[in-house]
C-alpha cells in the first residue's frame, strides 16, 4: 500500500498545506486531492489525509474519512497537525478513532520526535536527586507563546521519564527565576530573536557531568516530509489514536 500511497492534503492554500504539497510533488506521490475551508471534501480517490488545519475543520476530515474508510470496508489514514484543541474537540475526535487511523502530533519534525524518545529514556534512566533538567528553546521573535509547545513537549517527555506531573514539576518565567534550584524540577528557558525557525536542547546536569540532547531546524519543510513519513507508517495499521513516538517505535 505504501508504494502507490494516494494523497489529500487539507489547508492546500495554507503555508503548511504548500510545503506538503512541494514535498509529495518532489518525492513521487499521487495528490488526488486538495482543498480548503470552504471546499467539498471527496476523499474518494485518497488513502490518507495530511491536515494542518484547525481543530473545528480536522474533526470534519475526520468524520469524511470514517464515512469514506466504511464504504471501502479499510480505514483511512488521518495526519492531523492542527494545535489548539479544547476538550470537547477532543471528545469529538476520540468518538472516530475506532474507525479513522489517525496519527496526532504537535510537532511533525522527526527531529524532534526522536529528541523526545531520547529525553524519555534518559530521564527515566539519571535519578532527578542527581540530575537537573532544563528544556532549552529558541524561536522567532515574533513568536508570543513561552514556553512553546515543542517545549513543553520535551518537558512532557521528561515528565514521563520521571513519572511525575509536568505542571507541579515546571519552573519557567520569562523575567527569570531567583533561588536555589529545587530537586525534582523541570526548567525552561526561553530565547525570541530574529528569524530563527526552531531550535531545542535539553539539558541534563549534575555536579560532575553534563549531557545536552538537541535539535536544530533549519527548513520548515521538515514538519511536511515527517507528517508524510507519518501516512506511510499509518498506511497498514488499524484504526485508534497513534502519535509520533509510535511512528518511530518508542511506545
């Protein structure tokens, strides 16, 4: 199925819908459609849909795959990108998941993903008594949100590694922090400037040792070729809810 995999790209006209455009022109793949808000969806010539829409139009495309995914008796693959979800959203996309495959990320960068895997192990692996962990992030200076979400990603991933809660674990201002570092916590710190697309490093510190896992983007085309590499994994799977540390076998 992979090898002749066919396209929808949702958001066409949007500057994450053109870079996946590009990229599945560049690499071979059949787009048999695209479209828009406002646009029919006819998903019937389509295998997977890569969405980097809204909350509000991505249960739509959900609920086009699951009624196309039934008439073909196979269900589709659903990428979704979109940020931003309140819970009923939530609830609302959770009700189609026993009949779409869907592949849910907030960040599409393979980078980034195979960061948190790592940042997963590690702090599962360096007792917190021993180690600090500070999530280190730099983006645009028009950027408003700190921490961004890609960092409170890897913030997550080191939760888990822990097996605690981020929000009791988080120390982050943007003024700055003042005081003795309290074991147990997770940091961020934030950079704005210029034009820069992404860049994040976790830092795992004791007294006598540092170890910094990082990732650096340079393209944003980069969320476009992971969301892909997302439909091609999902191509075979049943359907449920995956995200992307399935996609590269960390769950």
């Amino acid at each position: 199925m992979t090898q002749t995999l066919r396209f929808a790209v949702a958001g066409a006209r949007g500057r994450m819908g053109q870079a996946v455009l590009k990229v599945l022109n560049e690499r071979g793949f059949e787009v048999a459609t695209a479209f828009d808000k406002g646009d029919v969806i006819d998903l019937s010539g389509a295998d997977a849909v890569i969405d980097f829409t809204t909350p509000y139009a991505s249960i739509d495309i959900a609920h086009a795959c699951a009624d196309e995914g039934e008439t073909r008796g196979k269900p589709l693959a659903h990428i979704i990108g979109s940020t931003g979800w309140m819970p009923a959203e939530e609830q609302s996309l959770k009700t189609l998941t026993d009949r779409v495959t869907i592949v849910r990320a907030g960040n599409f960068s393979l980078g980034v993903n195979m960061l948190m895997g790592l940042v997963k192990q590690a702090a599962a692996k360096l007792p917190a008594e021993d180690w600090d962990i500070e999530v280190l992030e730099a983006h645009h200076k028009r950027k408003v949100d700190a921490p961004s979400g890609t960092a409170l990603m890897l913030g997550q991933a080191a939760a888990i590694g822990r097996e605690v809660d981020l929000g009791e674990a988080k120390v982050a201002a943007r003024d700055g922090l003042t005081g003795q570092r309290v074991d147990g916590t997770i940091g961020f710190s934030v950079i704005r400037g210029g034009g820069i697309i992404g860049e994040h490093s976790v830092l795992f510190a004791s007294e006598d040792e540092i170890i910094t896992l990082s990732h650096s983007a340079r393209d944003r085309t980069l969320f476009a070729r992971g969301a892909i590499e997302a439909a091609l994994w999902a191509a075979d799977k049943p359907a449920g809810a995956y995200d992307m540390q399935d996609v590269l076998g960390f769950n």
